[in-house]
C-alpha cells in the first residue's frame, strides 16, 4: 500500500509540473518603459456583463515601473496616478491624436433631421 502512495505522489508532482509549464509558456513577457500608452484591464466587468462593453478602459501613460512587476499609470487627463499589478495592463497600439479624431468625427457628423417638404 505504502508503494502505491508513493507512486501517487510522484504521479501527481510530475502532472503538476507539466501544468506549470504549459501554464508558463502561455503568459506573454511584456516589457513596459515610462511614457507608453497601456490599457488597462477591468476585473469587475465580469460581476455584469454586458455583450458590447469593453473590459480594457485607458489608454492611461505609464510613469514608473518597478522591478517587481508593478507599474505606476497616470489617468488621461493627467490629474491623478496610481499602481496597478503589471499583469492587468497591455500595450496600446493607437495614438491619442486618432482617438482625438474619432471623437471629432462623431460629434461632427451626428445625425440632423432631415427638412421635410409639405
């Protein structure tokens, strides 16, 4: 019996270590530096989900990053930062002047009733 619960147990840490690998090479090595554009990721969007709502909100600009995996955002506006764990945030691929440029788009070419003609 005892040499079934050794096999067990060596059955079991192999398996485990196999996972972790797997697990590992999944997760992506971002490298952040100060002055990047990220996104960042919104957990609680989960507890209500919406079919069309985003769960990254930002783009936020990164101030500092520390060894550890922390990073320091600095809001949009620039009023306030705060530190977030460096797994919650990814790149942002666009540019602050097209988001600036899309918004002009809506605004400008919102819908106008049409004159109608009796």
């Amino acid at each position: 019996m005892e040499e079934f619960r050794l096999h067990a147990y060596a059955s079991a840490a192999l398996y485990k270590e196999r996972m972790k690998f797997v697990h590992d090479k999944k997760i992506l090595k971002r490298k952040f530096k100060s002055g990047d554009l990220v996104l960042l990721f919104n957990s609680r969007i989960k507890l209500f989900p919406g079919k069309f709502k985003s769960k990254w909100s930002g783009p936020f600009k990164v101030v500092n990053v520390s060894p550890y995996g922390a990073i320091e955002l600095e809001s949009e506006d620039g009023t306030q930062t705060f530190k977030v764990n460096g797994q919650r945030v990814k790149h942002y691929l666009g540019t602050t002047g097209e988001r600036h440029l899309v918004e002009q788009f809506k605004h400008k070419d919102s819908p106008t009733p049409a004159p109608t003609t009796d």
